[in-house]
C-alpha cells in the first residue's frame, strides 16, 4: 500500500516505534551509541507503568550461584521460559539497572529506593547478587522515570513523533525493514531506518480479538491499560514475524488497594455476597486462575473482598512497617495526603463493627457476620472443611477494629507478543531473524512463559524490558552487544551499599 506522506522521508539510524519502559531506553541507548534516531508514539508524551525494576550484579555473583538463580526462576514460572531472553537479563540486566540509576540520578529523579539481594544456593556456594530499584514515592512511577529520561533524549537529538502512532512497516525487495510509517492529524509521516525498526509499543491486553485467541483466560477481567491494541504485533506479524505459542504469561495484580505486602497473606475472602469462595492459601498474582471460575452471572470476576482483624500484624508476623499507621494511608480519604499510595487505586475500610464493615464493603452484613462466624469455629477446630486451609494459616478474627479491602484483579500487562531471540531480533516461523526488525518489551518473546508473570524476584518484568530496550539497539548498530562506554561498578555499587543489603 503506497501512502501519500504529508512531508518528505526522514532518515535515522534507529526508528523506534513507542515510547515506554523498553522504548526510551533503546532512543536513549542510540544517542550514547553515536546513532541518528526518531521515535513513533501513539500518546502525546512517554508512557509506562510500574515502579521497580531488577538487574542481576555480575560482580557479586559467581557462575553457580547464576545457574541456580535460573532454575529458581524457571521453576516459579512453571518451566516455559525462553532461556535465550533470560540469559539476555542475567548477562547486562546489572549493567543496565546501573545506567538507569546513573541517567535518573543526572536528570533529578533519583530511585526512591535500591536495594540488593545476595541469593545463597548450595550453602554459600552459589551467589547470585539482584539489585532492586524503585521510583516514586507513588503516584510517581516509571511513567515520570521514562518522561524525564525522554526530555534528555529530546535535548541530546533525539526526535519525537508525538501523537502519531505507527500504522504499518516497509520492507525492501531483499525482505529487510527499512521504514515506519506513522499517521497524524497532518498526514503521514515516513521514517526511513538505516540500521533497524525497534518495536517498544507495548502488549494487547485492549485488542479483545487478540486476547480472546492468544490469552482468553484474560477475556472476563477489567484493563488497568488503555490503548494496547497490539499494533506493533501485529505490523511484525504482517512483516513475516511469528507469534510466540499461547497461553501468554499475563500480570493479574491488585497491588494497589492494600499493600503490597498483606496480599501474600491468606485472610478470609469473601464474594460480593459475602460468602467464602476459595482456599485462600493463593500468591496474589495467581487469585485470577481461581477467580475465573466463578459463574458468569458476576459482572467483574476481579472483585471480591478480604477481612482481618487488628491484630493482623502480629497474628500474621508482619513486620513493623506494616502497622496501622501505614495502612492507614489505604482507607480511601482517610488521610489528606497519604503516603506511597495510588489514592484513586486504595480501597481498604476500618469499623468498629462488622455491621458497620459490611456497610462499607457493600455486601451484606448477615452473611459477613456468619462467614465470620464460621471462620472462627474452623480456627478453633483447626479443620477448614470448606476449603482445606491448612490449620496454621487460620488466624481468627475476634479484635475489633474490623478491616477489610476490596480487591480488584486486572490485567496490569500481557508478557508476550511476537517470538523474537535472544538479540531481539523479530523471527520468523523458521526461527531466522528479519533483518532489520527488532521487538522489546511486554509484546516481544515469552521470557516468564507460565500462566502468570512471576514474582520470583521483585522488578524481573520491568527489569527484562528495559534491558531488552537498551541491547536491541546495541546489537542493531554493531552486531555485537557491547556498549560503547558500560557502566562501571566501582562507579555505582553505591546506590544500593548505601542503602544497606
């Protein structure tokens, strides 16, 4: 299809189609590189989500211990993983996190946090050293982190296409990609690419075609996204790209609405009618597997709610960080400015009563208080004959002030796309690589593979993304993937020795 452009051709090095988590760190990484370089965002500014993001310390880690951090990692994603892009993130995900922390640093967004892991395996054989960073306070996230580094990239040369998104790809009559066209409300716009096409644009999870065929457990669930209509998929897809085997890992988090932290624990859960529904010895990022299963007479399979008392953190052993003062800031309005929290996202109530709880939680007050009931009995006995809740999880609820969260699981992301390699680079049915066409981030490969992204260590998903962003481009320009001027680690280990291990 020929399309009238509304300006002559441009010519970069680097085309990059989105601007996010993977997508600013590749235009970023070109302009260190010494590359010409343009990006194709749909938004009208950089977007991304999230707050934290991992990398693997090769300093502080031996061989062993690296082998073995990848079998843990394997066995928490249900042993589907693409073993050539986890070892894209065990080989520069350490150089990478460093370089974000340096570029955030230079540019007045330092991480809100850094901290560094030791993973200990056959005694103190094995180390594998991951550094954890986050950004924020909340509602300060990745999105202000790739913002501020996109306004660097602009100053440094690089050109941005905002409000444009990308509409299709063009090859040569050798196959190679050569060109982006992208559309705005002047015209079209042809972005000719010396080197290569880096598709950052994101996942599907708004496209319903997509996830019906390629993720339908994802099809009842509510959206955090918008605009992830899977476009850069499919343009690879059309450009000969093969789309990665289904099921695809998908994010089903509710982070938000009460720490993070308490979602690990198993307090009762109850249905919009205030009935007990499951055994809620469950990871968070697993709830929708079970929550899928309910009748398809429930508008939003996503909601439900989960009550405990207040004497939560010392029946469930959590730390001091999690008293009342913190979750406090998850009672919607509570506070006038609440701390680290998404206030639009907290959904977490306190009563004196569980008539007055149930008031609050919107589900009926006779039914909670029988549940209750019933939970209490099962904890003296020490049977849940509902569920099977091993005894030792059971914590009745007898103290008063009564909490409870409504949660709501959604997608946050889907973790797969179209099948590249370990370089990046877009293949084919055949596994050989189109030249000239690169995917990163959440619509590239299957790195996690399992039903679910997993949480085998804090930060892997946006970790991974902005490693592949960076090393896309690396190779793109030199075949190699080698940047020109690495970060050193004499130079940064003291973002997170500072902080404590």
């Amino acid at each position: 299809m020929l399309f009238r452009t509304s300006a002559p051709p441009a010519r970069y090095d680097i085309v990059v189609i989105g601007a996010g988590t993977a997508g600013v760190p590749a235009i970023l990484t070109a302009l260190e590189e010494g590359a010409t370089v343009a990006c194709l965002q749909r938004e009208d500014s950089a977007q991304a989500n999230g707050n934290g993001s991992s990398g693997i310390i090769l300093e502080e880690s031996n061989p062993l211990g690296m082998k073995q951090y990848i079998q843990a990692w394997r066995k928490s994603g249900g042993y589907r993983m693409q073993s050539d892009l986890l070892q894209l993130f065990m080989d520069h995900s350490g150089e990478t996190a460093m370089w974000i922390l340096t570029r955030s640093d230079e540019e007045g967004f330092p991480s809100y946090s850094v901290s560094a892991t030791a993973n200990k395996y056959e005694g103190d054989k094995g180390t594998c050293t991951a550094v954890l960073k986050s950004y924020g306070p909340k509602p300060d996230n990745h999105g202000t982190l790739m913002r501020t580094l996109a306004q660097r990239a602009e100053k440094e040369g690089a050109v941005f296409y905002y409000g444009t998104p990308c509409v299709q790809l063009q090859k040569d009559d050798s196959g190679r990609v050569v060109a982006a066209i992208g559309k705005n409300s002047d015209g079209y716009v042809k972005l000719i690419a010396n080197k290569a096409v880096i598709i950052a644009a994101g996942d599907y999870q708004n496209n319903e075609n997509m996830v019906k065929a390629l993720s339908p457990d994802v099809a009842r669930f509510g959206r955090k996204q918008s605009g992830r209509t899977g476009d850069g998929i499919l343009m690879a897809a059309l450009a000969g790209g093969r789309i990665c085997p289904v099921n695809h890992a998908k994010t089903m988090h509710d982070m938000d609405a009460q720490p993070m932290l308490l979602t690990r624990k198993p307090f009762m859960a109850l249905d919009e009618s205030g009935k007990r529904f499951m055994n809620e010895d469950i990871p968070m990022e697993s709830w929708d597997l079970t929550l899928r299963e309910r009748s398809l007479d429930v508008e939003d399979p996503g909601r439900f709610v989960r009550i405990f008392d207040n004497d939560y953190q010392a029946k469930y052993e959590l730390p001091p960080s999690m008293g009342v003062k913190t979750l406090e800031n998850y009672i919607p309005g509570f506070k006038e400015d609440p701390e680290n929290v998404y206030p639009d996202l907290t959904d977490t109530y306190r009563a004196d009563t569980l008539d007055e709880l149930a008031e609050q939680l919107d589900i009926p007050a006779d039914a909670l208080k029988k549940s209750v009931e019933d939970w209490n009995k099962m904890c003296e006995t020490g049977e849940d004959l509902e569920f099977g809740l091993s005894s030792e999880l059971m914590k009745p609820i007898d103290t008063p002030p009564y909490w409870g969260t409504r949660q709501w699981i959604r997608c946050s992301a889907i973790n797969s796309g179209i099948g590249v390699n370990g370089n990046c680079q877009v293949v084919d049915e055949n596994s050989e690589p189109i030249p000239g066409l690169y995917s990163v981030g959440s619509g590239a490969g299957s790195v996690s593979g399992g039903l679910e992204w997993n949480l085998a260590q804090g930060g892997l998903c946006c970790g991974i993304y902005m490693t592949m962003g960076r090393y896309a481009v690396i190779h793109a320009l030199t075949g190699k993937m080698e940047p020109k001027n690495p970060m050193q680690y004499e130079e940064c280990k003291h973002y997170w020795e500072k902080k404590g291990k």
